[in-house]
C-alpha cells in the first residue's frame, strides 16, 4: 500500500523526478499527438515560478512523485483586484487513482492558494478523459466551455 504525501514544491526541485512520467501523462492526455510534439516551455515555467506565479503541489508515494497539480496564479484579465488561479495540468498516476491520493492533492492545493489570497480558481477536464465528476466532488462548479481547432495544417 504505501504511505501516501501531499506537499507544495518547488517544480524545480522536482522536475527531474517528474520528468520520466510525462510521456505517459502526454499519452493519456495530449491533444493532436501526432502534430504537436511534447514540448514544455521550462523558461517560462521558471520566470513564473520566480516571480510567485507558479504553485506546484505534488503527491508522494513512499517518497516517490505518483501525481502533481501546478496552477497559475495572476490577477484576472478581466477583473484586476482578483487574484485568480487557473489549471496548467493535472495529472495522477493510474495505479493512485481511487485510493484518494487526488483529495488529498487537491487539498494542499486549496490551503496554499487560499494563504497566497487567491479567491477564484478555474480547472478544467478533457473531454476525451473526464474529470468533471472529481472537479464537482472537490466543490468546483461548471463554467465554460472551451473548444480548440489544429491550424497547423492549413
């Protein structure tokens, strides 16, 4: 079973260590995979996390990365005295899924947004991977629809 951690880092004291699970999240979760390699943009994750606008919460398994949630965090685009936190990813190993691992990440998230003042925060779910009844269970509430077209090839 294994004792089960959730904790706020640092992605660059962790990036190394999550860095071997992200195929495997890009292929449950990517979108156009055969179009758009896998490419992270660590500089702007780096500024981002230097200037506080990045939080990373990660859980453990026996001290091993099993699951992580960074968020962005910035005033709103369209409501500036918001502090506002938005979803970059969010993903759980497969085998932590249902042993309330995603709770407990969700809670540590929610306590160090709530102490860094943020007051409204979006996530989302794919739609060919659904989340929505995890988002609705952790008090999120249905928002907006988004949809996305490739261009690339045109």
């Amino acid at each position: 079973m294994g004792m089960i951690t959730a904790q706020i880092e640092s992605l660059s004291d962790c990036l190394e260590e999550m860095t071997p699970l992200f195929p495997e999240h890009h292929k449950e979760l990517g979108l156009f995979q055969d179009k758009m390699p896998l490419d992270p943009n660590y500089d702007l994750y780096w500024r981002r996390e230097a200037s506080g606008e990045l939080v990373m919460a990660t859980i453990r398994k026996n001290g091993k990365i099993v699951g992580y949630w960074p968020t962005f965090i910035s005033p709103g685009m369209h409501y500036k005295s918001t502090l506002t936190a938005t979803m970059d990813i969010l993903w759980v190993h497969p085998d932590e899924r249902g042993s309330h691992a995603g709770m407990m990440l969700f809670d540590v998230l929610k306590k160090e947004l709530k102490r860094r003042g943020v007051k409204l925060w979006w996530a989302g779910s794919k739609n060919h991977k659904q989340i929505e009844w995890f988002l609705k269970m952790c008090g999120f509430e249905p928002a907006e629809t988004y949809f996305c077209m490739w261009l690339g090839d045109e």
